[in-house]
C-alpha cells in the first residue's frame, strides 16, 4: 500500500487533473488517489498521512461531495496522523472568499486530534481576503487553474518538496 493517500473532490474536473499531476509528482507508486465521493470514514484508518485536495464552490464553500462526506469526519479519530490540504479556486471571480473552504478542513482537521502540515506562502497571488490565509501564512496550497494555471506546476513542486519533510 502506498505511503499517502490523496482525497479529492471535483466537480469540473480541475482538482481531479491536478491531484493526478500531485500524484505523479508524488510518484505514483507511493500515492493512492480516491475521490471523496467513493470514500468512507474507514478511509482513514488505512493511512497517517493524507492530502485533502477540494475545490472552493457557492461562497467559499467546499466542494459538494466533500461537503456531503464532510460530516463523517465526526466519527473518525485522526490523532497521530498527518494531513495537508490542498484547494482550488478563482481569484478573480472570488476575491473576497478565494478557497475559503480550506479552513473547514483545517479545523476539522485540529478538531479531530490530527496534525495539520503543508502550510504555503501567501506569495504571487491576487485575492483581496481569503479564510485560508492566518498570520500571513497560507493553512495549505491555493491553485488558481482559472488565472494562475502557469504557477501550478511550480506551486505543486514547491510544496511536494516541502510536504516530503513534513511527513517524515
Ligand atoms: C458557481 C461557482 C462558485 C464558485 N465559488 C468560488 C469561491 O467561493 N471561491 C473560490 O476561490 N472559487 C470559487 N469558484 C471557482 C472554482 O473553485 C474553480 O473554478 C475550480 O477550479 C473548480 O474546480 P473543480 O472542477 O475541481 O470543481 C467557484 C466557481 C463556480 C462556477
């Protein structure tokens, strides 16, 4: 079984594509990829180290199959794992709530006795307010495949490096 285990949620198709090209940054061997809308809670017994991977709908909203799943996360018990979360979103449509959601997931996250790791840097974007920044600080990686499909590749590279030694 692999190392991690990337869950998505996508309802266009971008965070499936870029969870793929996660993965295989990752190495392919090493990482599962499940979308959300095929899990249950048991998922997350099977695995310590998780990316949450969504996108941003309604008014900084998650993903609606993340948002269905999202309740049962109040069963499962993530002390000792290790989780990073990942989001897409659109700066220029949603200024003011670009991937908001990745809060919802960082809290239940904490709430649920897991670590959050794979904060980013709140660099190069164009949002005015978003919920996913705290202190300067960026609670996980923002994509903006709408405005900023160039910096992606470089953004997942960025943060893969990173999320390496965060994992351990
Ligand atoms: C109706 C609608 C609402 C959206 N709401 C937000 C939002 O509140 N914040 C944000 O950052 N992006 C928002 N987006 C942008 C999407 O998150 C973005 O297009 C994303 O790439 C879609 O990914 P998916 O195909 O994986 O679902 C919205 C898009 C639509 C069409």
């Amino acid at each position: 079984m692999a190392n991690i285990c990337i869950v998505f949620g996508s309802t266009t198709g971008n965070t499936r594509d870029v969870a793929q090209k996660l993965r295989l940054i990752w190495g392919r061997e090493d990482a599962d990829l499940v979308d959300v809308a095929e899990a249950d809670a048991d998922l997350f017994a099977r695995y310590d180290r998780f990316i949450l991977a969504t996108s941003t709908w309604g008014a900084g909203d998650l993903q609606d199959d993340w948002e269905i799943f999202f309740p049962q996360l109040d069963g499962v018990d993530l002390s000792g794992k290790r989780i990073a979360v990942m989001a897409l979103g659109d700066q220029q449509h949603y200024p003011e709530a670009f991937c908001d959601c990745v809060a919802l997931l960082v809290d239940k996250v904490h709430e649920r006795g897991g670590t959050v790791v794979g904060f980013a840097d709140a660099e190069n974007y164009i949002y005015t307010a978003s919920r996913a920044e705290r202190e300067g600080r960026l609670l996980g990686l923002l994509l903006d495949e709408d405005n900023q499909a160039d910096l992606t590749d470089q953004r997942l590279r960025g943060w893969v490096e990173r999320l390496r030694k965060e994992f351990g």
